[in-house]
C-alpha cells in the first residue's frame, strides 16, 4: 500500500464530474478498494465541507448528494492530521513565502515534505511549488 498527501482540489473533483480526471479516477479507485491511504491536514475537512455547502446553495448539487458525498468521504482511508501552533506559525508559514501558496496550500506541502510522500493535487501552484521543493507529484 502507498500513501500520499491528497490535496483538495483532487477531492473535489470527485464530487463534481466535470472536474474529474485521469488522475482523480486512478486515486479514487485506489483509495476505494484500499490499495492506498492518504494524509490530509485538518483543514482539509472544512475546505471539503465549504465546497459542497457552497454548490450546494447554488444548485449545483443537491442536498442528498452533498450529504452522500461527505459521508463516502468518511469511508476512505484518509488520515487527518492536526497542525500544531509551532508547525503552523512558522513551518508552513515559511512554505506560503518560500513558494508564495496560500498558507492553505503551504499545509498541504509542509505535510508531504515532513512525512517525506508524494502529493495528489490538480492545483498549478501548489505541483510548481512541490517541485521546486524535491516533493513528487503523484501521477495517473
């Protein structure tokens, strides 16, 4: 089994079918049918949840499907770690510079260079800042 940091912006695209890729497909079936696991930090959870409420309110999808969605979430192999205040203050913050990320972005990063795993992401941005720091990028 191999794991990986799985960032949001591949998460969603679950959800949204438009959005889907190669990529996407390949690590949901592999999550699904435990071939492998992925690491996410805690902030995760509420950008998952801020999407679907989001789309939800504008009719992109409906209630049933948002609420099903959540809830296959819980179903996959996803470990959420929690940031501590040293981590956050200073590693990551120092990412978001470095690479000029969102702090949001750099959590994600700071967690595939500590735990030393590649990171699934569909967001430009973030795969440029990985490379520039010697992470690998998860590919289909």
């Amino acid at each position: 089994m191999s794991r990986f940091v799985l960032d949001n912006t591949v998460t969603m695209a679950w959800c949204f079918t438009e959005e889907a890729t190669a990529l996407t497909e390949t690590l949901l079936g592999r999550l699904s049918n435990l071939i492998d696991s992925a690491i996410v930090p805690a902030l995760w959870l509420y950008e998952a949840a801020n999407v679907v409420e989001l789309a939800r309110r504008k009719s992109r999808i409906t209630d049933e499907k948002a609420a099903a969605f959540l809830e296959s979430l819980g179903d996959l192999p996803i470990e959420v770690e929690n940031p501590n205040w040293t981590r956050l203050f200073t590693d990551i913050r120092t990412l978001a510079d470095r690479y000029k990320l969102t702090v949001y972005d750099a959590a994600y990063l700071e967690l595939a260079i500590r735990h030393a795993l590649p990171i699934a992401a569909l967001d430009k941005s973030l795969i440029g800042a990985a490379r520039a720091a010697g992470v690998d990028t998860v590919q289909a």
